[in-house]
C-alpha cells in the first residue's frame, strides 16, 4: 500500500513521448496477417537466409564480493556463469537448453534477451550484431516468458493495462487500434475477452502464464525464450501451455528457445537439444539423436536420472555428487569430478565442442565422445578439486 | 457436512497389519469466505515398511492430510473427523505434549524445502543429535556419535568435518540429505515425506530417491510419500492414492493403477504429463480448473472436468468402492477408462 496507486491512465501518458522509433514497417496489422508476417519472417525488413541468431563466446560474469572487499583484497571474484558458450537458432525450430540449476542455462537465455549486459563475445541476429544497447526495435525481436507467473505480471495492472502499455511504448499499431490488438492476443492465448479488465490476481497460474506469452507475442518477436514455462504449474495445466506454445509455433511460425530442466517436456517439444552444465555447453544434439544416442557422460547421467514409470533399480544413483561451484571450476574438462568415465587427460585438457564424424549437428565437449569409452574404472586422479565431495549413496 | 464416504475394510493385508492407518479424517479450515473442507473423508493405510505415495494437484489436499497426522496443521486448521491410528493408538486426540513424544521416536517428517525446515544457526550435527538426546535420553557425546554415524550413512561425505557445518554451507541435496538424517535419527516407524525432491534437481532427485529406496530396504521404515510427480512414485512406492478436491478418488498397487487406470482424474494426469520413454503427439490436458473446497461440486467432485460425465455423477456421490486385486476407486463409471485404454490400444 506503501507504492502510490498507478493510475490506469497511465498507459495512456506513456504514449505521450516522441516515437522514438520508426513505425514504418509496422502498420496496423490483423491476426491473418500478424500470422503472415511472421511466418514469412520479414519483421526485419528483407530477412537474410540462415541461422536466426548466432552467439559467439558469450560470457557473463557476476561479481561476488562487495566493490569494498575486492579493493581491499586486491582481487575481484568473479563468478562466470556463462563462459565462452557459442550458440545457432536456426529459423522457425525449438531449441531446448538444459542443465542443472547453477548451470548458465537462465543466465544464457537473459543474455541473449538481452536482460544482462555480456562481458565478451557477440550476439548476431539475422547477422547483425546487437549492440550492448539494444534498440527498441531489437529489443522486440527478442522477447520472454519468466518461469513465475505469479511474480512476472504487474499486479497493479490489469492484463489490458499490462498489453495497452507495452503497444504504446512500442508503436506496435496505431494508438486507436490498441485495444482491438490487444484482443487479438488474448485470444491468440486461448483466453478469452473477459480477461482484459481482469486483474492478475483473478487468474489461476496457467491463466497467467497465457497472459504472459501473449505479452510477449506483443511484440511479434521472431525469437520466444520461454524460461521453464511449466515448472511453477500444476501438471494438468503444465499440458496446455505445452500445447498452447505448440501451437503458436505451428501457427506464427515462431522461434522458441526453451529453458527446461524437465528432459520429458524437451523432447516432447523441441527440435534440438543443447544441454549446459557449469556454464558450457557440453552437447548439442538434434533431439532425437541425443535421446537415443547422448555422447556425452553428462548427458548419459542425465536421461538416466528422470524418474520412469518404471519401478527403480538398486543401482547407483546415474551421476553422483553435486556440482562444483562455479567460483571453483575443476581444471581440464569441468565435468570429470563427476564423471564416470575420467581419464588423466580429462584434468589436463578442455575437451572441445567437437561434432561427429558423418553426423550433422552433433556435437560434444568430451575427450571420449565420439570414440570407444574408456573403462569405468576409477582413475588415480581421486577428485582433485574438494569442490566436489564425491560418491554418495552409492559407495556402499 | 459431507461425510458419504463409507468405511472400506483393509485394501492391504500384510500380516502383522498396516502400522499406519488413518480412517476418514476430515480436516477443516475456517476462513472469512466459508470453511473449507481441505480434506474430506480420507482413509490411508500404511503397510509396514513399504511407501505409499499421495498424488494429486496443489490444493488437493495431499499435505494437509500429511500435516494432519503429524499433528502440525497450520493456524486455523482443524481436524474435525477421523481418527489416524499409528500401531492402534489414536492420535487425534493427544495432547501434544504425548504427540511430542511421539513425533520422532514414531514419527518423522522430511519437508520439501530444507532450507527452511533446518535450524540456520544450529550445526547440523547437532541438529541430528537432538532427537536421540531429546528422545532416547543420549549423552551428548553418544547423540553427536550417532549423529556422525546417520551422516555416514545418508551418503554425506567427510560427516566428522560437517557435523559442525551450519545448514547454509550444504547444497540443496546435502541439506535434504540432512533432514532425511534428522528423520532416521529415533528410529522412526514412518517417515511423511511432504514433496522431498521438488525443490531439486533431476540428478539430485535421483540420488534422494536412490537413498530413500535403500533406507526402506534396510531399516523396514514405511514413508508415506507425498508428491505431484507420477514417475516419482512409480520409481519408490508400492502403493498409491490419488487424491482429489481433498478426497482420495483412486488406489491400488502403483503399477496396476498406473498401467490400468479406474478413475478418470488419475487417467487424466498420466495423458497430461509429458513422458521421456513415450513421444505422443499431442499432450491431453485435464480441461478446467481444480474445485473449489469452499462449495465443492455436486456429486463428484471431478465431474465439471471429467470426460465421462453423466447425469448421475452430478447427482451422487461416488463412494470409494473396492475393486479386484486391493484397488479402489471413486468413480461410477470407472469401466470407461477401460474402454479408452482398449480403444487406445496401448496398455503401458
């Protein structure tokens, strides 16, 4: 109560700035053609052929020590938790990007979004590189759903309130075709009229999360990062917006980079695979290539742990231990204190993303990838790093 | 108010009986908008040293019935009906100064998030140590003994250097792996375990599960699992419940319920969820929202979602009736879903 009120009008003062950028290519466009015009992907004027986006050595890094602490200790901590990590969307797939939590895969998607400044490396869109600061008309070619309905809307504003301000701010259409615009949307969601004057307090969580993609279709953006989108729902609603993302794919034509930790709805829903962990990526698979045939000893580990409807065998858990922290990357491959299969070179060399002989698209970070697997012996190397306490329940 | 739900006779016979058992418990909670009947004729039955998990959607009902037997309902939570017998006695209507007494050497509880469940300025060493100093009347020195020995055995790495580690320097899966020392620490005869694995990661989870699975081996504790997770049940448990709108409306052995579904709600969640092993087309989401607890449908309660609806399901309540082979169901039209199964084609 401590906030003052937004007034509602307030979307419409927003409107009151300078355009500041061109509506030229945007004139007023209804559904038929919101859907045309993606799907022949002109929103950047004449769309060149090839990949959609193109990250290069991408990196960011959080600071972890107060500016005071790192002065007097002459040294500054920096926690990467995206380090050198190169990425290709291709137009019009769904691509997964998977891993452990502390595993970059948010960090990434915010940086591609462009929601956290990159310390190195580039980000391409239709091959042009996108500045530290992006324009407005780059910022809408990009856009996101969060993971948390609940805290991603405004709570003061009603969800016309929430599409009125974001249409304005953008010039997506003319002011007077707003609000039917903005019923268009909704209904692109599966909501219906009603849910314009309704505040996001009257919906239940898979409600808002329409909500939320359809502010981000706002912006008829050619890239969707959906950040787990279903892993705050309930899992009869999880199906919907599963299929409501589905859908819109097939209907817009839209690109959609999908953060999961779920492997079932990844393969459910995606194209291609790439799977994180310590801020790499440590494989890249067409979807069904990494299912039935993961090269990496990661990826292996990870199928092997999603719960089957199975009944659990008496083995060892599929990969032990924690992972490492990030301020405390083991040396050489950043998997090996976990690995089952690590090798004397695994702590002396950093395994490459290396593809796959006579297969396209399938690459992995790992010395072994590729080539006969070592025994599973353990080696001499006992976990080097304590980052890692290693075998767990497994040991006895 | 509703109370349809008959007494049913043991769906379980093991020979020495289910150490627990909870028998129509109804638990209200009065609130400005009405009561709310958040759960509504339950009835569990816990086999010695076997799981069962409880399943069904947030607001169902499935920790509160959890909360319910421990004694630990939330603020203006009451459990107005039932009884919860853990080796014959009634628990309900202890005071909590026998609870406590209870809570620990009997009963133990896991919780989803640790972080919260832990002391944050007590060493978990000691933190273990408490129940068997508190309960079993250990020496300090016996009690932090045993403390290091439950570390050992929870798969804690180094546990003599962590015992006097405070809960903020574990991570997430070494905190639950704390808490699931705590739970073991008196010998408990049943672990509730409130949702232990959500909060974690696929490859943390299967080491959690991987652990409980043994400590039931080894030690013949039961867990009564809570979870919305199916594969997570069909990895631990042998039996299941699913609950519904506070009820249970479908149980049996796991992987009969799963394979042969009896309700439509249960047939429901498992078209719904995507699965690794299974590519569908299309997933099959449960139309419409959960009910309301406050004014609960008519008849049965999954009627306004459910595919078979009839007349009569908004007329009659659906009773828990039994089936062939220890399962249950609460549906009147229950040989439905064998129709879609066959239609189908597809028996998992």
């Amino acid at each position: 109560m401590s906030e003052p009120v937004m007034p509602e009008k307030g979307v419409g003062e927003v409107g009151g700035l300078p355009p500041a950028e061109a509506v030229a290519s945007d004139a007023p466009v209804p559904l038929a053609d919101f859907v045309a015009v993606k799907g022949a992907g002109e929103v950047g004027g004449d769309a060149p052929p090839g990949p959609l986006l193109v990250a290069t050595g991408v990196s960011v890094g959080f600071p972890v020590m107060s500016p005071i602490a790192a002065r007097i200790r002459h040294e500054e901590r920096i926690l990467r938790a995206v380090d050198g990590v190169d990425l290709t969307i291709e137009r019009g797939e769904a691509l997964a990007l998977v891993g452990e939590s502390g595993s970059g895969k948010s960090t990434l998607a915010r940086a591609l979004t462009g929601l956290v400044p990159l310390d190195s490396g580039e980000v391409k869109l239709d091959g042009k590189a996108l500045g530290k600061r992006r324009s407005k008309a780059d910022q809408r070619r990009v856009q996101m759903v969060f993971q948390d309905p609940y805290s991603s809307l405004n709570p003061r504003l009603t969800v016309a309130g929430i599409l009125h301000e974001l249409l304005n701010v953008h010039r997506v259409v003319p002011r007077s075709e707003v609000a039917a615009f903005s019923k268009e949307l909704i209904g692109l969601v599966g909501l219906t009229e009603d849910a314009l004057p309704a505040y996001p307090r009257q919906f239940s969580g898979g409600q808002r999360q329409r909500v939320a993609i359809a502010r981000a279709l706002a912006l008829r953006p050619e890239l969707l990062v959906a950040d787990e989108p279903v892993s705050a729902l309930d899992v009869s609603v999880q199906a919907t917006i599963l299929n409501l993302l589905q859908e819109l794919r097939s209907t817009l034509g839209l690109t959609l980079l999908l953060i999961s930790h779920n492997l079932a709805v990844v393969r459910h829903l995606c194209d291609r695979v790439a799977v994180m962990y310590l801020g790499r990526i440590i494989e890249v698979a067409p979807t069904a290539e990494l299912y039935a045939n993961p090269a990496h000893p990661y990826t292996r580990g990870l199928l092997a742990a999603i719960p089957r409807m199975t009944p659990m065998s008496e083995d060892a858990p599929a990969v032990i231990g924690d992972p490492p922290s990030p301020l405390r990357i083991p040396s050489g491959c950043r998997f090996r204190t976990r690995c089952p299969i690590a090798q004397d070179i695994c702590a002396r060399e950093d395994p490459a993303l290396t593809t796959a002989p006579g297969s396209t698209g399938h690459q992995a970070a790992c010395h072994f990838a590729f080539g006969p697997v070592p025994p599973a012996a353990p080696d001499t190397d006992p976990d080097a790093e304590s980052a890692t306490p290693a075998p767990a329940a497994g040991s006895s | 108010m509703s109370g349809p739900r008959a007494e049913e006779p043991a769906v379980t016979g093991s020979a020495t009986g289910p150490v627990l058992e909870v028998k129509d418990l109804h638990v209200q909670i009065a609130t400005r908008r009405g009561v709310v009947h958040a759960v509504d004729g339950v009835s569990i039955e816990v086999p010695r040293g076997e799981a069962v998990g409880l399943v069904g959607e947030s607001g169902s009902g499935k920790s509160m019935t959890l909360r319910a037997i421990l004694g630990v309902l939330p603020g203006e939570a009451k459990i107005t009906s039932g009884q919860v017998l853990l080796d014959g006695t009634d628990l309900v209507p202890l005071p909590s100064s026998s609870l406590n007494r209870i809570r620990g050497p009997k009963l133990a509880m896991i919780f989803q998030e640790p972080m919260s469940a832990l002391n944050p300025v007590m060493r978990v060493g000691w933190q273990i140590a408490e129940g068997p100093m508190v309960h079993l009347g250990f020496s300090r020195a016996k009690a932090a003994e045993r403390a290091v020995e439950l570390m050992r055995r929870v798969g804690i790495p180094d546990p003599e250097r962590r015992f006097r580690a405070f809960p903020h320097e574990f991570s997430g899966g070494m905190r639950q792996r704390v808490m699931i020392a705590i739970a073991l620490a008196c010998d408990p005869e049943v672990i509730l375990c409130d949702e232990p694995t959500t909060a974690l990661d696929v490859t943390i989870q299967d080491q959690i599960l991987r652990l409980l699975a043994r400590l039931c081996r080894e030690s013949g504790v039961s867990l009564v699992f809570v979870t919305h997770d199916l594969p997570v049940v069909a990895q631990l448990c042998q039996h299941l419940a699913v609950m519904y709108g506070g009820q249970i409306v479908e149980r049996g052995p796991v992987h009969d319920v799963f394979a042969r579904p009896q309700h439509p709600y249960t047939l429901g969640l498992l078209r719904s969820a995507p699965d690794v092993e299974e590519i569908r087309d299309s997933l099959v989401p449960i139309p419409g929202s959960p009910p309301s607890l406050i004014s609960p449908p008519s008849g049965c309660r999954f009627h306004p979602r459910c595919q078979f609806a009839e007349d009569d399901c908004q007329t009659t309540v659906p009773p828990l009736r039994l089936l062939a082979g220890g399962r249950a169901t609460a549906c009147l039209h229950h040989e439905r879903c064998d129709e879609v199964l066959e239609a189908e084609g597809a028996t998992r």
